[in-house]
C-alpha cells in the first residue's frame, strides 16, 4: 500500500501545504534579480524587531536552539544554571532535554502539570533562578493562556527576585488576539522572545530571538559556537515574510473560525473541546475511544476520503480516551462546523467499531 494523498487537511502542519513548488511560486515575488542571499534574512530580523517591539532580533535556523541560547545567556549573566516554568514545557518535553545536555541548565518544573501556572506557584519556588520561561499559549493545555493582569503579576514577581524573564513566543501571533493588546505590547513584559517561523506563519522551519541589543549580540556568539550561523538561510527567511504579511492579519479571523468549530463539536455531544471556547486558534478535542483505534480510524479516512483529520493522537490518564489537536489556519478555513462535527462523528464511529 502507497503513502495515502492528502487532499484536504484539519493539521496545521500538514504536508498539502508544504509543497516546494508551491512555497516556490510564493516566494518568488519577494526577490528581485538583485537581492542579495543576505538581504531576506536582514529583512526578516527587522521586521520581527519591529513587530515585537525589540532593538534587535536574530535569526536561528532552529527555535530549540534560539531558545537554549536565551536561556544560557541569562544564567551566565547571573551566575545561575537552574530555569524554571511550566510542568509541559516544550522545552523540556519536546527537544530531549537539550538545556541540560548542551549547555549544563537545569529545569525546575513549577505547578500543576494540568492547569496553568500561577503566581502562588511561582512564589513558592525555593531556590535562585536564572530565567523563568512562558508559553503562550500553553499548546498541551489545549492553548490556554492566564489573564493579562495574572500574567503581569507574574513576570514582576520573577523580576523581584532577580530572574530573567523569558517568552517562548512560538505561538505569540496566535495569542495575539485574546490579549487584544499589540504584539509588542505583549512582547515587552519580557526580556528576551522566541519567535517560530514555521508554526503560525506557516513557513518552512527556522526562529527569530528578539531583546536588547547586548542580549542578542551575546547570543549570536553562541549561535556561531552552535553551527546556527549558517549562510543562504534566505528561503526560510522568505517562508517567515510571506506569512507575516498574508497570514498575521487573519489569526483573529482564524480564532473566531476555531471557536465557532468548537462550540458544534461541542453541542454535538460526541466529542468534548476544551477550552471552551478556544482563546486562540487552538484547542484540543477529546475522544471517547482509544488513542490505537482513532489513529486506525484516522488512517482508514485518510486513505478512504484523502481527508486528514490531525496528525498527532495523545494519549490519556484513562485508556479508553485520546485527544487530539485542531489549529485553524487558511487550512481549516475551508471546513465548515458543520462539516467538522460530520467528519469527527465518522471518526469516532470508526474507532467505536474497530
């Protein structure tokens, strides 16, 4: 049996929008016959710099190694190796521990792995820290996000004590529209902001780090230590610009589609969406079956339909449920609720049956 074809797809990340041919044709309005391989990623850093409200921004070619460096640079600076913040970190849950292996950092997980972090969490924390990290939203908590003044008592809290503070802002455009506030109104609560290229701008893979000018030129030395200076990165500069332009605009667009999706899914009464309703674009949808049988399930409508619902199942604290992730972007935008709520009653159906 051949790889299935995908010709519609729920995932963000899903490979129907991720053809070179396709990001070719995008891209190629942005380059004139004298632009230099420089000038895309020159480009690329003001206008993050700009948007988030920074002096200076850097390019990574990977956020793992964007916000690593961020990381080290704060716990030199004040003689501290341990950061801290939220149980479900994507740091620490997703990179294999790369803080630790490379360069020496420890990780102090802070609160209830199943809610968001609070201020009382973070005052209960013993011991000195270099950085305390946030972010926004919280992806494995189905996009959750604290309430601006929480958040703002929280980052004074970690100030008072000495710490850096820290954004994983992978999802910052997504995040932007709950807050209601500018990009980098948002930004500036922090002292150093990762930014993906790939996630919510939708380009082909790479990372921005955003601070003061002294903080990002510490961290360029890192990046050339690291083997992240790496010349001709203009195609992923491209990817980043094509979606600051087209795509930014549209997040409240897209969240507004995400809520109105989960609240059919919801009243159908199969599934179960949380948070409801989404506060970004995000947001989980919880299955009673398991997490084999709606993969199976998942397969079988893929190869049967070329329709493809996600493309990654969690599992559950109760075995006989799962869960998975639905981030609306241009991608979902073509689903009608309605559609939805039929395309996720024939999966669970599916799974049910076996």
């Amino acid at each position: 049996m051949g790889t299935p074809v995908i010709r519609r797809s729920l995932a963000l990340h899903s490979d129907l929008r991720r053809k070179p041919h396709d990001l070719l044709r995008e891209w190629v309005d942005l380059v004139g016959p004298d632009t230099s391989p420089e000038e895309p990623v020159a480009v690329l850093e003001a206008r993050i710099a700009e948007l988030v409200g920074t002096p200076a921004a850097l390019f990574f070619p990977t956020g793992a190694m964007a916000q690593q460096v961020a990381l080290r640079v704060h716990a030199e600076r004040r003689g501290r190796w341990t950061f801290a913040g939220h149980p479900h970190l994507h740091l620490d849950n997703w990179e294999l521990q790369g803080y630790n292996a490379v360069h020496g950092l420890r990780f102090h997980r802070v609160g209830d792995r199943n809610q968001l972090l609070s201020t009382a969490d973070l005052a209960a924390v013993g011991e000195p820290l270099a950085a305390v990290v946030w972010e926004l939203p919280q992806r494995d908590l189905g996009g959750l996000l604290p309430e601006w003044v929480q958040l703002c008592e929280q980052v004074e809290l970690v100030r008072s004590r000495g710490a850096a503070v820290h954004l994983d802002g992978g999802r910052i455009f997504e995040a932007q529209p709950f807050y209601d506030r500018p990009h980098a109104e948002i930004a500036g609560l922090f002292d150093t902001v990762y930014v993906s290229l790939y996630k919510g701008l939708q380009g082909v893979r790479g990372a921005v780090l955003a601070g003061d000018e002294a903080t990002v030129a510490e961290a360029a030395v890192w990046r050339k230590r690291l083997g992240g200076a790496i010349p001709n990165a203009w195609p992923l500069a491209l990817g980043a610009l094509v979606g600051l332009e087209r795509l930014v605009p549209r997040m409240a667009e897209f969240r507004d589609h995400a809520v109105a999706i989960a609240a059919a899914l919801n009243a159908d009464g199969v599934v179960r969406v949380f948070p409801d309703p989404p506060q970004t674009p995000l947001f989980h949808v919880h299955v009673p079956a398991t997490k084999a049988a709606v993969e199976q399930a998942g397969a079988r409508m893929l190869a049967e339909t070329g329709t493809q619902l996600f493309i990654k199942v969690r599992s559950s604290p109760d075995p006989s449920r799962c869960s998975f992730e639905i981030t609306v972007g241009e991608n979902a935008m073509e689903f009608s609720p309605a559609e939805v709520v039929e395309l996720v009653r024939d999966l669970v159906t599916r799974a049910q049956a076996g």
